[in-house]
C-alpha cells in the first residue's frame, strides 16, 4: 500500500514514526504508542492520484514547459502533496513529472 494511503486510513505519521525510531525509539514505546499490526484499525478508504506532466498524445511520455494554468483540490478529507505548482512555474526536462499527489480520504459510515 502506498504511503499516504496508509496514514490516511490509519492515522498514523509514517515519516514521523520512521525519524523516531531511527533516533532510538520503539514503534509501541511511549513517544509513537503505535500498536501491534493485527490492532491498528482502519478508519476510511482512501485513493491517491498522482498529477504529472505526461502527455497523453505522445504516449504519456514526459512533458516540459511553463504552467498556464493551475488549481489545487481542496476540502474536508483531501491531502496534497506537492512541491511548487502554480501558472509561470517553468518544467524543465529534468524534472519529476509528479507535479502533486492528491489523496482522498472517506470514513467508514
């Protein structure tokens, strides 16, 4: 499973989690309090989509230019992660094509 997706639907800090344990801690220590696997539960589904820069006329090879236009999703239960994207960023062809993931979170009725 994806990252993202992971923390969506478990409510845990991955990234966070990671830099304390290599600092010394342990997952069900007092600083994470991060439970055995079979006990952590899940809280939504969640889908990720990624936003690049693909063309999907030139068999989604890697595309480059300048943004003309951009808008971010927002709301309840949606997570971006993104570098800087916004109109007049310049893409050159060394450029990660993931411009953003998008990540949607929808609890559990």
């Amino acid at each position: 499973m994806e990252l993202t997706i992971t923390e969506e639907v478990t409510g845990y800090d991955l990234v966070k989690a990671q830099i304390q344990i290599a600092a010394g801690e342990s997952l069900n220590g007092s600083v994470l309090n991060i439970p055995a696997q079979e006990e952590i539960k899940l809280i939504g589904f969640a889908i990720q989509c990624r936003i690049t820069t693909e063309d999907p006329e030139n068999n989604f090879m890697l595309d480059y230019g300048t943004i003309i236009a951009y808008r971010n999703a927002a709301g309840m239960r949606i997570r971006l992660d993104e570098g800087s994207s916004h109109p007049g960023v310049k893409i050159s062809p060394f450029f990660d094509y993931t411009l953003t993931k998008s990540i949607s979170l929808g609890k559990q009725p």
